[in-house]
C-alpha cells in the first residue's frame, strides 16, 4: 500500500498512465504478496489516529487516513514496511516494526 502513495502527488494524465502500468504490472513481482485489508484494519487506523495524534495528524486537524492505514497493517502482519515517511518510521521504531528507509529521488 505504502507504493501506492505517489498517486497522490501525480501531477497530469501522463505520470497517472506510469502508476496504472506499475500497479497493473505489481502483482507479477516474484516474492510479492498481496495482503488484503480488514475492516479491522480500517478501525485500528482510527484508533491510532486518536492515539498518535503527533504522527497521524496534520497541522490543519485532519487525519493522514492512507498513513494510519499503512500502519494498522504494518502492526498486523509485522512485515518490514519500505518507506521514506519519516513519521511512519518513528511509529514502527516505537513498536519494534522493521522499516527499510527509502531514499527520495532526486
């Protein structure tokens, strides 16, 4: 989910045509597996939210949804989360969650 996050950031019908053809093409990656989300899930990230205000929540009030998401599930199958989210690192280093830090392109 975390490889998901660029979609956001996506400016043009070009870079969304690039992310359709990465997602189209993931699950052909050897060794890659698809875990499906909870409902469970769902209301961990809100209990988290509410728990970890500092990280899930912006400076606006609103809640980093898509974060919280990642997180829930990062807690529920304790695979290592690859990410440049500095936030979402400081969570999984409070809880004993492996991360592999990205590095952002230049």
């Amino acid at each position: 989910m975390e490889a998901a996050y660029p979609i956001f950031k996506a400016k043009g019908v070009e870079e969304l045509a690039k992310y359709a053809l990465f997602l189209e093409n993931l699950p052909l990656v050897e060794n890659l597996e698809l875990v499906p989300l909870r409902l469970e899930d769902f209301t961990r990230a809100i209990e988290l939210a509410t728990n970890e205000p500092g990280i899930f929540i912006d400076e606006l009030g609103n809640i980093n949804l898509f974060d919280a998401i990642v997180a829930a599930l990062w807690e529920r199958t304790g695979a290592p989360l690859a990410t440049s989210d500095r936030k979402l690192v400081e969570f999984g280093e409070r809880r004993g969650l492996k991360a592999i830090r990205l590095q952002r392109g230049v």
